[in-house]
C-alpha cells in the first residue's frame, strides 16, 4: 500500500490528465454530487480528496458560506489541491491523513474552529475507497462519525465495464492495477448499514463502470 501512495504522489502533477476524468470519470463526480442535495452553508468531508476534483462541485452546491474538509495521505495531491481551493468561493481546510487511521477528533476541531459546529453535513469520497482495499471500510465508518445524523453520504467508484462500455475495460483494468485499486471491491456497500431507511439511491454512468451510491445518515 506504500508503493501505491508513492505512486500517487510522484504523479501527482499529472494526476487530472492521465486519470480519464474528462471522459469517464468526471461523470460519476457531477451525478453524485447532484443527488447530495447540499445547501448553502454545509460543511463537506471529502475522504481522500487527492487534487480536489470534486472542490469545484461541491463549492457551488455550499456557496460562499460553506466549507469543504480534504483529507488526503499524500502532501504532493494535496498541494495540487490547495491550488485549485486558492479560486473557490467557499472555505477549504485540507487535512494530511491515512483515511483508514483518520483522527476525527482532530478534523471535528477544524469544523468548530472554523464554524462554532462539531458536526459535517455530508461525507464524500470518489474513487478513494477501492484504493485503499482492505482498509476501506474502516475508513468510512470512522469518517462518518463526522456527520450528523440526517447528513448526506455518498460513495462514488468503479467496477469493471458491461455492454458497449466494455471496449474499455483493459484501459480501466490498467489503470486500477497501476493505481493499487481494486476494482472489484463495489465500496458502495458500505453506504446502506449506516442509512436511514429508505434514503439511499443509486445510479450508474458510462456503462455501469461507476457507480455513485449517495443516503442520508441514520
């Protein structure tokens, strides 16, 4: 898993050409984020953030009163995303962190400090958790303890393409094998145990290869 993060950071530079999100995986961030429902003035936990591809997104959704808290383990993705965060209305707080040893006392402190809250009203990751394997369920469940309860929750990732799309699953199969993840893993699981009853919705883009699973917290 070592290898994986220095993987992640020496190409950090690069990250947003190389990593399709023009043409596939962008996709699954906007259709997500759609079905969050944010409201201006939410505090969003991005759980490993990596260049802040979702910053934009979600800054729109929370306006100039909200803040979006990155947690990232590699310093060089987050440093591409403190660059992106320099142009956004709202507030960012960027945290260096393992995800799958995340100290939610020290993020809760950021929220307070900068919104009197101890609580998040939603809790994002996109194409994190199939990174982290083993230790994603781990992850989530610790980052969700930063929400409250009614708060969103959402789970983009991938799995392998069906149909037409499926002209591209030696690309994708390249690409997860290059980048540590697990495509098999369908992290979206993780989503329903912790979920109201009745809240979670589902949907899939670019032939069914994401799938973006979003709730709100029980």
């Amino acid at each position: 898993m070592t290898r994986v993060f220095r993987r992640y950071g020496v190409g950090a530079r690069w990250y947003d050409v190389l990593s399709g999100e023009t043409i596939v995986y962008g996709a699954g961030r906007r259709v997500g984020v759609g079905m969050l429902d944010l409201a201006p003035g939410d505090v969003v936990v991005d759980l490993g953030c990596g260049t802040g591809l979702n910053f934009p997104l979600l800054a729109r959704a929370v306006g100039p009163e909200g803040l979006i808290v990155g947690v990232d383990r590699s310093a060089d993705m987050l440093a591409q995303a403190r660059r992106r965060a320099a142009g956004l209305p709202c507030g960012v707080v960027l945290v260096e962190a393992d995800a799958a040893q995340l100290d939610v006392d020290a993020v809760r402190g950021a929220i307070v400090e900068r919104t009197g809250r101890d609580r998040a009203d939603a809790l994002v990751t996109t194409y994190a958790l199939s990174v982290m394997r083993d230790g994603a369920e781990e992850a989530w469940r610790r980052a969700a303890g930063l929400v409250r309860p009614g708060g969103a929750l959402l789970v983009v990732d991938m799995q392998p393409p069906v149909g037409v799309w499926r002209v591209f699953s030696p690309p994708a199969r390249l690409a997860c094998a290059f980048g540590g993840a697990d495509i098999r893993l369908r992290p979206w699981r993780f989503v329903r145990p912790i979920a109201e009853r009745g809240s979670v919705r589902g949907a899939a883009v670019r032939g069914g290869h994401v799938v973006a699973v979003a709730a709100r917290r029980a």
